[in-house]
C-alpha cells in the first residue's frame, strides 16, 4: 500500500458580497452585533443561477491545473456537499464532465460541514489500497439557498463558496490517519429542515459548547495518530463556522505561538463543507503554509459529525 498526498489546491468564490451592513437592511441586527457573536464581516452569495457544480467545478479546475496533471490521471472524484439539489447526474459526476475526466468513480459525499475531511480521507484510502493513483477531493456549498432569510441568527452565518484538493499517491504518507466520528443522538442540533424546500436551523449555543467542551480533544488524536505533538503544527484550519469557536478550539489545543490558524470565516462566513479546503486554498495562495509542514485539518457539524486529520502542506 502506498500513501498519499495533497498535490494542489484551488477555490473559487462568486462575485457578490453581503456585508453586514446589507443584513441590517434585512433582518433587525447590526455590524457589531454579528462581529460579536460571529467574528462574520462579509460572505459571497452566489448568483440564482450559478449552482453548487458551476462552483465546484471552478475549484476543481484550478487544483487540476496547479497539479500539473491531465483529466485522465483522475481516477476519483468526490463532491462534499449538503447543498446541491442534483440527485442523478451527482455533482461530482458533472464536475468530472465539465474537466473532461473520462473514466473516474464519481460519486457525491453529505457529512454536512466535516464533509470534505471526510472526503479527503476516503481519496486516502481509495488510493492506499492501489484503486486510483489520484483523486479530485471538492467541498462545495450554496448555503444561500438553505437561508431562512427573517432569522437574524442563522442568516448572518450563511455563505457559498468551493475548495478543491487533487490527491495523488505518494511513497510516504502526507496524509495522516482520520479521526472521524458522530454523535447521532444529538444531530438535530444542526439540520436541513423541510425537504422540499429545506432551511437551515441550528441549536446555537448547544452547539457551541460541543465544539468548545469536547471536540479539541477530538482534534489532538489526529495529531496522535500522526505521529505528532500539537507543538509540531505549523498550522490549523478547522471548520469555519464562527470565529468565537474557531478561537476557542485552538487556544484549548495548546498551540505553541507562531501557529498559523485559519479565519476564513471573517471574509467567507460559514460555507460547511466547503471551509476546510476554501480557507486552505487561500492560505496556499498568500504564502501563508510552510511547504513540507504538518497542517491539522478538522471539521464539524450537522449529525453531530466530526472529522480531521493531519496532512503536509503542498
């Protein structure tokens, strides 16, 4: 069995900002009030007629690219999403052909927002057990299409966006082994409500106390199964659903100074699967991940789901 590795990155986001001084016009709140409670300052919206696989499929483009390779050395390609509305053709399978990748499994992945984790730990394990050479990992969402508009608590968190990660076999693992997991009997503190016409809810302060309380623990195992102290991170991207969690989750790790952690949200607010590689693309692109460093990536979410682990950066 060989490893694998984060090859390339890219992202996309649509042209549109909402900032908080347009949600003041919409619902009773104000700038200070969402900074407070969020740390949230702008997110992109995307046009009624750009879809989840338009935004995919411009992150998808941009990894490909950056890997050097062609369409055909694609063997998989995975969609986190909880937000598309395509059943049969999947949102990876139109991804796959929009690229021009002819021949790969394709198949779409809802673990809400840890779901690109957990998609980047199936492209591990697909390509360790020798069934593809490389893989095209995508966490895409149209939150805005799941907002319930007159609530000022969830409408303030909401964004859209895409990350893409190409995935491609390695003689040495880059790509540590996953914490995953769920607590089912408390998933409906973050849900998809109404089926035809789904609206996202959430318990907020019951959520906020599972992810401060119990999951930086979580989030150290995979450090352990690495192989690697906490003090060894060069940097942290967790899932950017607030930054009061995101600041919370990382001073409970312990990390030593000089850490680089993600805070995707301030500009993006909350894409769900998409914030994990969204905010490391972003990262990649400034500069900002040292080559060849250990980067804890761990997200959370609706199910209650968990999942992380620890790569090398590009």
């Amino acid at each position: 069995m060989s490893g694998s590795r984060v090859a390339a990155l890219g992202h996309y986001q649509p042209e549109r900002v909402l900032t908080n001084a347009d949600l003041e016009k919409v619902v009773d709140t104000s700038d200070e009030w969402i900074l407070q409670r969020t740390g949230i300052a702008t997110r992109r919206i995307a046009a009624p007629d750009e879809t989840v696989a338009d935004m995919a499929s411009e992150a998808g483009a941009k990894a490909l690219a950056s890997s050097g390779l062609s369409p055909s050395d694609i063997g998989q390609v995975v969609v986190a999403t909880c937000s598309a509305i395509d059943r049969s053709p999947s949102t990876a399978a139109q991804v796959a052909a929009r690229l021009s990748i002819p021949s790969a499994v394709c198949f779409d992945l809802n673990n809400a927002c840890a779901g690109f984790c957990t998609a980047l730990a199936t492209a591990d394990h697909t390509i360790r057990a020798g069934a593809a050479r490389h893989a095209l990992v995508i966490g895409a969402e149209k939150m805005s299409d799941l907002v319930d508009w007159t609530d000022r608590s969830s409408c303030i968190l909401l964004g859209d966006g895409a990350g893409a990660a190409v995935v491609s076999t390695s003689p040495d693992a880059l790509i540590g082994p996953v914490v995953w997991g769920s607590d089912p009997t408390r998933g409906n503190a973050v849900r998809l409500v109404d089926a035809w016409q789904p609206r996202f809810a959430q318990e907020g302060q019951a959520v906020f106390r599972w992810a401060t309380s119990e999951l930086p623990a979580v989030a150290a195992q995979a450090c352990d199964r690495a192989g690697i102290a906490v003090t060894d991170l060069a940097a942290v991207v967790t899932h950017q659903a607030n930054l009061r969690i995101i600041e919370a989750m990382t001073r409970r790790l312990g990390l030593p100074p000089g850490v680089v952690i993600g805070r995707d949200v301030v500009e993006s607010g909350n894409t769900s699967a998409a914030s994990v590689p969204l905010a490391l693309s972003k990262m990649a692109e400034r500069g900002e991940l040292p080559s060849g460093r250990p980067v804890l990536l761990f997200a959370f979410g609706g199910g209650l789901s968990w999942s992380g682990q620890v790569v090398t950066a590009p």
